[in-house]
C-alpha cells in the first residue's frame, strides 16, 4: 500500500470516527452480505448505500434494527439488520 494511499484510509477513519462519535480503533467483528432478494438502497445521512450480494465488514451492532458497517469503499454507515444475511 503506498503513503498515499494509507494516508487517504487514515483521514476516511478519522472522518467516521468524528461523524458517528465512534471512539476507539475500528476493528471488523465479522463479514455479512447483503440479500440477494432485497431492494438496493441509497445511502442517506448516516445510512450506507447497499447492492444486492454485496459483502459488508460489520464495524458494530448498534441496535435491533440497525447494523454499523464499511463496505469495498471504505465508506461507513448504517445498514437494517432486515437485509443482512450471515456468510
């Protein structure tokens, strides 16, 4: 990876920890993947933009309904526990 790089991943980390108000490293407790049968949905305020199959790193369970996590892109956001499917 180059500095460049790893640089532009350290400010995107920073940026998620200031918006979410996320303290401590961020570590990927597990891989989900978006349902195949489930309607793609754009991405809001806090909310993560998500493609059918998609497989996401999940960073947080935050509550019932709501799961926090990063996709290829490294961009975070939440995503409804009613579209995850476990690999």
């Amino acid at each position: 990876m180059t500095l460049k790089a790893c640089k532009k991943e350290e400010k995107m980390d920073r940026g998620f920890q200031k918006k979410f108000k996320f303290e401590g490293s961020i570590n990927v407790l597990t891989q989900m993947m978006v349902d195949p049968a489930a309607t793609e949905k754009r991405g809001g305020a806090k909310n993560l933009p998500v493609r059918r199959g998609e497989i996401l790193d999940v960073i947080q369970f935050t509550n019932e309904e709501q799961i926090l996590c990063r996709n290829s892109q490294r961009r975070y956001g939440y995503v409804p526990r009613a579209v995850m499917l476990p690999l």
